[in-house]
C-alpha cells in the first residue's frame, strides 16, 4: 500500500560538490534546478517541476513543445544531446542565449 512521502515539486538532494541556487543538477535521468545554495555534503531541496530559463548555446531552433535536453558537459540545453530535460515553453530562435523549458514533461 501506498502513502504519500512528499509532493512532487521538490526532491531533498545530498549535494556532493557545492551546487549554487539556480544551477541545474542532474539526478541520474532527472534534471532539476537548485532554489537556493546547497553545501557540499549537506541535503537541500531541488526542484524538479515548473517552467525555467536555462542557458543554451545559439544557433540551433525549437518549436513551443519539443523536448529538450541538459547537457551536463558543456552547461547547455541541448536538442539532442544529453540527458532529457523536458519541452520547451516557447519557440527557441537560433540567437537565443537561454530557453524556457518545462521540467520533466
């Protein structure tokens, strides 16, 4: 049987490097965006639901709904590389520096 442990907005996180408020942390398939600082070792909170603007290298486009990646790597969304973020929130032009990207749809 079933009880609920937690919403599913947030998920507690043991940090194990610090992680800045804003960074995205990826969690081994899911990505989430860290609200405030987490120390190094310490357990905070990241969130795993909402729309963000995370930042993307330029020159590549993307219609409102297609999904999107994080790639951990280089620090970018990506459309085909990386780890499955989400779906963009609105149309990615190819000067754009950040998008807006549903987490986990």
């Amino acid at each position: 049987m079933a009880s609920l442990v937690q919403y599913g907005e947030h998920l507690d996180y043991t940090a194990g490097s610090a992680v800045a408020a804003g960074e995205v942390v990826v969690i081994g398939s899911l990505v989430s965006v860290a609200p405030r600082p987490i120390a190094a070792g310490e357990t905070g909170v990241v969130a795993i639901e909402g729309v963000y603007s995370i930042p993307c290298a330029s020159g590549a486009t993307g219609a409102q709904g297609s999904a999107i990646n994080w790639y951990a790597t280089s620090g970018v969304a990506h459309a085909t590389t990386g780890t499955a973020a989400g779906k963009l929130a609105k149309a990615r032009l190819a000067a754009d520096t950040t998008v807006h990207v549903v987490l986990n749809r």
